[in-house]
C-alpha cells in the first residue's frame, strides 16, 4: 500500500452485513408485509422492522420456490419509517429484476436508489392474479 498523502485521508470501508434473513414464507393476496409473525433469523426478532440505520444502501434477495394460480404477480418493495411513524416507499418494484416476479426463480435488486435509510425498514408486496400463492419464499437483506 502506498503511503498516505499529506493533507488527504486514508478511504474507509464499510464491511457488507447481513440485515435480514427469512425462509419459509407463503405469499398471498391477504398478505402484504413481513410481520411479527416471521422471525428475523439474522436478530431473532419477531417485529417485521428491519433495523437499517446503520446502512446506506442494500441489495434484496428474493428465492421464490414455486408459483400457483392464474397469471400470479409479485411486484416487492421496500419502505422505510419516518420519526413520526409514516412509511415511506424508496425502492419500487422496478428495483428487482424482474421487475414482476411471475415464476420459480432467485432475483435480486437494490433496495435504495439514491435515497437514505432511515432507522426502520420493511419489506412490502402486491400480489395480482387469480387465487396467486407464492409458497417457499425466502429474503436476504445485505447492506452497507
């Protein structure tokens, strides 16, 4: 390594983390959050927040294990929480690639696009289609 300029400080980085890590999932049209019902496996907690003030940007895992009905539909975002309580939506659907899962697969995409996290986070979904069930889905949440 070469030896720091006089005057310009060395770069620092920031170590990739794991935020969030759920498997598991059933994903229907009567749900359309992570709640308290799934556990974080990365923090063990049951809240449905994901912690991210730590971070500044992030990239989502999804694995979906199969898909049923009649042109089933997942478009996943990513919101993060106001000091007055308010979500507020900084990843849209087309932050995943695709940007409407419609099949078994693993697909990936930003969850911030320029924006700040702030201290909580969540991921949200829209399901569309007829009687669509998305069985076996599992998030990952990396950030920095």
């Amino acid at each position: 390594m070469p030896p720091a300029r006089s005057g310009v400080s060395m770069p620092t980085f920031t170590a990739t983390q794991e935020l969030f890590r759920a498997d598991g999932l059933s994903i229907t049209t009567s749900s359309d959050t992570v709640t308290g019902t799934v556990r974080n496996q990365v923090s063990n907690a049951t809240t449905g927040l994901i912690d991210v003030s730590s971070i500044s940007n992030g990239l989502l895992i999804v694995s979906v294990g199969t898909v049923t009905g009649t042109t089933p539909t997942l478009a996943l975002f990513f919101d993060v929480q106001d000091a007055y309580g308010n979500w507020v939506q900084v990843s849209g659907a087309t932050s995943i690639t695709p940007a409407v899962i419609t099949a078994a697969g693993v697909y990936t995409g930003n969850v911030s696009t320029g924006d700040l996290l702030a201290f909580n986070g969540r991921l949200r979904w829209t399901v569309t289609g007829t009687t669509p069930v998305f069985p076996g889905v599992s998030f990952n949440l990396y950030g920095r």
